[in-house]
C-alpha cells in the first residue's frame, strides 16, 4: 500500500482511482492553472479568435486546471504573472 491510499473500514481506497471523471474535471477550478509552452502552429486549435501567426515561432498558453486555454504569450514570465494576477497558483504538469 502507497502513503497516497486510505484505508477505510479495512478497504484500501485510492483517492485517484475512486475520483469520478466529473470530479476530476473540476478539481482545482479557479485555483490552479499550467502553463504549456506551444507553438504557433498549435495556435488554431487552442484559440480559434487568435490572428493568424507565423509558423515556428515558440509561444506559452496558460491553462485552467480542466485544460482550458485562458491566454497566450510569448513569454512563461507573462504567463505566470497573468495567473498570479488572476490569484490562481501555477503547478508543474508533466
């Protein structure tokens, strides 16, 4: 048994694996976000209303913890101050 599992009337309960899609989808909401670095090729796909970009150029989008794609820059030190300032704490996704 790992440190992450709980045990429960005797029951080994992951908390990961017993999380429901749907909750997972909400976990962090308005509080955590990611930054993913991109390129502008990606660009369409996460922002639709984005001007059209020069190919190869390297780029950093700020994610909602459910993926959501909130902004786009061409700095990660941007990126993180838009989330602070939008009080939501950066985490490390790999």
């Amino acid at each position: 048994m790992t440190e992450d599992n709980v045990v429960n009337e005797g029951n080994v309960i992951n908390p990961a694996s017993d999380m429901t899609p749907e909750a997972l989808a909400h976990l962090g909401e308005g509080h955590i976000a990611y930054v993913k670095q991109i390129r502008s090729e990606d660009v369409p796909g996460l922002f639709p209303t984005a001007p059209q970009m020069s190919p190869g150029l390297k780029l950093f989008a700020l994610h909602a913890a459910n993926g959501a794609p909130i902004m786009l820059t061409d700095s990660l030190e941007a990126a993180i101050a838009s989330a602070w300032s939008n009080e939501l704490q950066t985490v490390s996704v790999h």
